[in-house]
C-alpha cells in the first residue's frame, strides 16, 4: 500500500485523534474536549447532527476512517517491521561504518607515520649528500684552480725551455767559433814549438842560462858563470819587481854579480 505525502494530509486533515489502547492523558492540550478513538472505534458511525450539511460530514468521515487506517496499518500492520529491520540495519551499517572508518583512519595513520619518517629520512639523506656534494665541488674547484695555476707554470717553464734551447744553440755556434779559434791557436803555437825551442837553445847558448819550467809564477833556473867556472841557481819573482829590475838581476846573474832581486 501506497503511503500520503504531507501534501495529502494537509489537504484532508483528519477530524479525530489517535489515543493509545490503555489511557490517554485527559491534561494533553490536544486532547481535552476531545472523544478519544481507539482502533474499535474507527470502524464504528459517527454520531451525526442535524445539519444542512450532513452529506459533506459523511464524506469527511470516511476520508478520515480510511487515512486512519492507513495509519494504523503504517505503524501497527506488518511494514512496521520491515521498517523496524530496515532501522536496525541501517544502524548496523552505520556502526560498521564507523568502525570500519576508524580502522580506516588508524591504517591511514599508520602509513602517513611511516611516509613521513622516511620522507625525513629521504630530507636528512639529501641533506648529507648535498653537504657531501658541496664538499666535492668545493674540491673540484681548487683542484680546477690547481690545474689552471699548473698550466700557467707549465707553459712558463716551455716558454723558459724554448729560450734556453735558442740560447743553448747560440752558445754551441759561438762555442763552434771558439773552439775554431782555439784550434787555429793551438795549431799556430804548434807550428810555433820548433822555432821556439830552436830559440830557447840560442838563448840557452848565448846567455848560459837553464831555466825550470816546472815551477809556476816564478823565474827559476841555473846560470853558468863560464869565466869564474861556476854554476848558480836562482828564482826571481816577477810580480814584486818591475821588467827593469828583473832584466838587470838576470844580467847580473851572467855576469857573475851578485842581485838583491834574486833569491838562491
């Protein structure tokens, strides 16, 4: 059975009240002046009042008995209990909701707890290895300066290298002429021996003098005085006398004289 919307109680308000079987309270504001109606009594004629309009309270009557009865048969017929069970498993539903809610919001929890500790473990690991990083670059930075410093030294010493390279080939060429030089002396003085000693022999005839080569910064030697038959040596320096003292003491010497010049 179909129930009325409010709509259709408003429209046809009912012109009895529904009381409980046992009592109804006769203080009830609602109630007081009032016949109460029990479900009996629904069912029973109306008393009627010689009215004009007897005919019209007919039919107001029955549409009360019969929204009455829906009523009745609302809370008391057998959709109350579909009603009761649907109540109860409306609240069962909804305290299963709401333990499963909580057992919801606990797993939630739970595994926002467990997200947020490693998100700051994830943070504290960037963190060092971003420290970590730093410190790289910071040595990566030094070690880039190290290498542009070393680079800067390195083409010093090349360009150091070039110019004694430049200055070792020109040292060798005027070492090369040197040495030529050198050679062309030697050769001369080579070529010169000969006469020289042919010399020192005429000398050695004429002034009776053997001179010792072997001693160095010195004139050392013997003389033979053949007109007193006798043989002096003697050392002369050269560097505490002058050419003129040093040429009379020799003459001296081959004279038989005797100098202060020369030691013996």
């Amino acid at each position: 059975m179909a129930k009325r919307k409010g709509s259709d109680f408003a429209a046809s308000p009912p012109t009895a009240v529904i009381t409980s079987l046992d009592t109804v309270s006769t203080c009830s504001p609602i109630t007081s002046g009032l016949t109460p109606l029990t479900a009996s009594s629904l069912f029973t004629s109306p008393q009627t009042s010689p009215t004009v309009h007897q005919t019209e309270e007919e039919e107001a009557w029955e549409e009360s008995k019969d929204l009455m009865a829906k009523l009745i048969e609302h809370f008391d017929g057998p959709d109350a209990d579909d009603d009761a069970a649907l109540v109860k498993e409306s609240m069962l539903l909804v305290e299963n909701l709401k333990i499963g809610s909580q057992r919801n919001a606990e797993e939630a929890a739970a595994v926002k707890h467990h997200i947020q500790r490693q998100i700051k473990e994830e943070e504290d690991a960037c963190r060092r290895e971003g420290e970590d990083l730093a410190k790289q670059n910071c040595h990566i930075a030094a070690l880039e300066e190290e290498i542009r410093n070393l680079k800067i030294i390195n083409d010093e010493v090349d360009q150091q290298k070039k110019e004694s390279e430049q200055r070792t080939e020109r040292y060798r060429a005027e070492a090369s002429v040197e040495v030529e030089k050198i050679d062309e002396v030697e050769a001369a003085k080579i070529k010169e021996v000969p006469r020289m000693k042919k010399q020192l022999s005429l000398y050695a005839a004429m002034t009776n003098i053997k001179w010792h080569y072997e001693k160095e910064n010195v004139m050392a030697g013997e003389v033979a005085v053949l007109s007193q038959g006798i043989c002096r040596r003697f050392e002369i320096d050269p560097m505490e006398h002058s050419e003129f003292d040093v040429a009379n003491a020799v003459w001296s010497l081959m004279d038989g004289k005797s100098s202060a010049v020369v030691s013996c």
